[in-house]
C-alpha cells in the first residue's frame, strides 16, 4: 500500500495525535515507531488507512530504507529531537519533504544550514512545528507583517488544570531539559547561555493569569532573530510556566536523580534514571474528568510610522471532546498534522530548510486551528 504519509515516533503522544488528525482528515498514514502494542488501537480502528513499519532513528539508512517503501512523500518526525539531524539526512536521501517538532539551537542552526541543499534537491523541511515552537512562529510571521522595525519578540507558554494532579506534560524528557539545561537568549543582538532557574519572573496571559515562567532552552529566540534581525531585532527570551503543584513535582523529581542521564549500575545493567522514570511515567493515566487550558503567546515591540508599537498574540487551548486523554498536547501535534497537510496541499511551495515563521501562510494556518478549537486572540481581540 502506497501512504499518504510516514509518521515517525508515532507510537508516542504526539505522534499518535498527528497520526489521528491526519487519518480523520482523509489521508493513509504509515505509523513508524519501535513499540507497537502503543499503537494497535490506531491499527484496528483504521486498518484501512494505516500500517506499522519498525524504525531505529540511530540508522539513517534503515528510515530511508523504511520511506521508500511507504510511498509517502512527506514525513512527519515526532521522534525525541535528538534523533532530527538523522531524521532529516534520511528523508533528504529518499527525496522527500519532512516536518518536525523542533529541538534546541545548535540542532536547529544544524537543520537551517541544509537550506541550499534542499533547494537544490527540490525538497522543503520546515522544524519546529508544534505549538511553541510552531503556533507561536506562525503568529510572529503574522505579527511582524504590522511593524516596520522591531526591536523586541518574547515568545512562551503557560498553562493550567482543573486538578491538581500531576499528569506528565508531553515529554518527561524535554521538561526536565527545560528545567536544567540553558536557555538561549538573543539580548543587544548576541545568543548568550542562561541558567533557567536563574530567570524566574511573573507572566500574566489571558486565559491562565499570572503565573511564574522562565527562560527555557526552545530555539525561538534564535529562529526569530534569523528572520527577523533585518527588521532590527536585537533581544528576543522564550519562557515556559507550568501551574505549582506540577512545577513542585517536577523540580523533586530532578533533585531526587530521576531526570538524570548519567547510566547507573542496577543489578549489573546500566540504566539511565530519566529513560527509567519516562518508561514509568507511560503507565501514569489520566484521571477521570481532568482538563487542561494552555495559553501560547508571543509578545512584539517595535515601531510603525515612526510611532512605538505593542502587539500580543494570544493562542488558547482548552482540552478537546474526543480528545480528552491527549489534554492541551493537541496544540502540538494538531499544528505539526495542519503543516504537513499544507505541504501535501501544495499551499507551502518554496524549497528549501525553514522554522515556520519563514514560510507558513498565517490566514490558512489559523483557519485551521479555529477547525480544532484552537483560538487565536491580536491585542485580546479574536481574529480566527
């Protein structure tokens, strides 16, 4: 069978949401991924428009092998992002266009520096398509489009639950790296390193108040500057704020070892702490009747017409009929499903190694999340 698609990392969260927007939206999908049983409830209810294949991110060839065989011409990587660099030389092998989720700087300066060699291989990749990144790049591109020079582009997330129970946000994985690894920053034009315990300050958005956010190790303040230090950008902060009592948790789970990479001796086989604790966190359910509300946002200052400037964009989540046990994590993997869709659809043509703020079109783009309930707000006023 001939698919429309080949999702990596399909047996995890947001690949399985991808997988799920895609065939609900009419298209066949090849899920990729190394643990099947995740995945078989996909398989038998839409055996027509799926299939599995087995894939090892350490092994270039073997994906390329795997995307030949799919027929697909695009795949979509939700594979843990230390694996995009891999991901992405496959897909350039078998000549097909790709997407994924994003990782940090120096993977994303990595993926950005290909750009020549997708233009010429007549291919387009675009990273970093989720929420943030993703959604809030696209709302950057819509912003910037109102300034005629901007100095400043903050970008961030917070969110909230209506219990306070801790239920694993996305990847244990990426949180415990946002949590401890430095963040890069763009301040007078220059990437500096900071520690993110170290930037606490309070946030206040729409749908959540105020709450405490820090810097974080997303690449948007590098990919903002990419595109936009023309246009006079010269600082530029990505920021993360999680509600109290998952905050508490998370931060005891790094001081007590668990988020850990360092392989431990157990019983004569080395174990890493943060790959043991994720695979017990997979069996953590969600509890009956609990929502999420996230709130992305991206905050602009410059000038127009010689006059200074402020523009908040504002994207608000709320957990989805249908789609309770996935929460808020639908705004990163709907996101990543309507960007490929938009490749598929011919409406993304330029080639070449993109972040979404360089070549998504922003109406049909927000049109789409207003489809799945994702509300996109300009200075407090709904434009979707």
């Amino acid at each position: 069978m001939k698919y429309d698609f080949a999702v990596f990392g399909a047996t995890g969260l947001q690949g399985k949401i991808v997988t799920k927007d895609l065939v609900m939206n009419g298209y066949s999908v090849l899920i990729c991924g190394r643990d099947k049983s995740r995945v078989e409830d996909l398989l038998k209810k839409y055996s027509k428009k799926t299939g599995f294949n087995f894939i090892d991110a350490r092994s270039v060839s073997q994906m390329e092998s795997v995307i030949k065989k799919s027929g697909a011409n695009i795949v979509v990587n939700c594979v843990e992002k230390i694996w995009n660099l891999n991901v992405l030389k496959a897909c350039v092998k078998a000549r097909v266009n790709s997407i994924d989720l994003g990782s940090d700087v120096w993977m994303t300066k990595k993926q950005l520096a290909m750009n020549s060699e997708l233009k010429r291989e007549n291919l387009i990749h675009i990273t970093g398509c989720g929420s943030v990144p993703g959604i809030g790049n696209v709302m950057l591109r819509y912003t910037a489009e109102k300034f005629d020079t901007i100095h400043t582009a903050n970008s961030g997330y917070n969110w909230k639950s209506n219990m306070k129970r801790f239920v694993v946000p996305f990847s244990i994985q990426s949180v415990i790296e946002e949590f401890t690894e430095k963040a890069t920053i763009i301040t007078d034009g220059k990437l500096k390193d900071v520690n993110p315990m170290d930037s606490i300050t309070m946030c206040s958005q729409k749908a959540i108040g105020k709450q405490n956010c820090f810097n974080e190790k997303h690449p948007e303040s590098y990919t903002f500057y990419h595109y936009f230090r023309d246009k006079g950008l010269k600082e530029s902060r990505t920021f993360a704020g999680f509600p109290k009592h998952s905050y508490d948790i998370i931060k005891m789970l790094i001081e007590l070892g668990l988020g850990s990479k360092e392989p431990i001796d157990f019983h004569g086989a080395k174990i890493k702490p943060i790959e043991f604790l994720t695979e017990v966190l997979k069996k953590i359910k969600v509890p009956s009747g609990y929502k999420e509300t996230e709130n992305l946002w991206v905050d602009v200052y410059g000038r127009e017409k010689g006059k200074n400037k402020h523009v908040k964009m504002e994207c608000v989540i709320h957990t989805l009929s249908g789609w309770e046990d996935d929460y808020t994590n639908i705004d990163t993997g709907m996101p990543c499903s309507i960007i490929a869709q938009m490749i598929k659809a011919g409406l993304i043509k330029e080639k070449g190694s993109f972040s979404p703020e360089g070549v998504v079109p922003t109406e049909y783009f927000f049109k789409e999340l207003a489809k799945r309930k994702m509300r996109v707000y300009e200075n407090g006023k709904l434009i979707n």
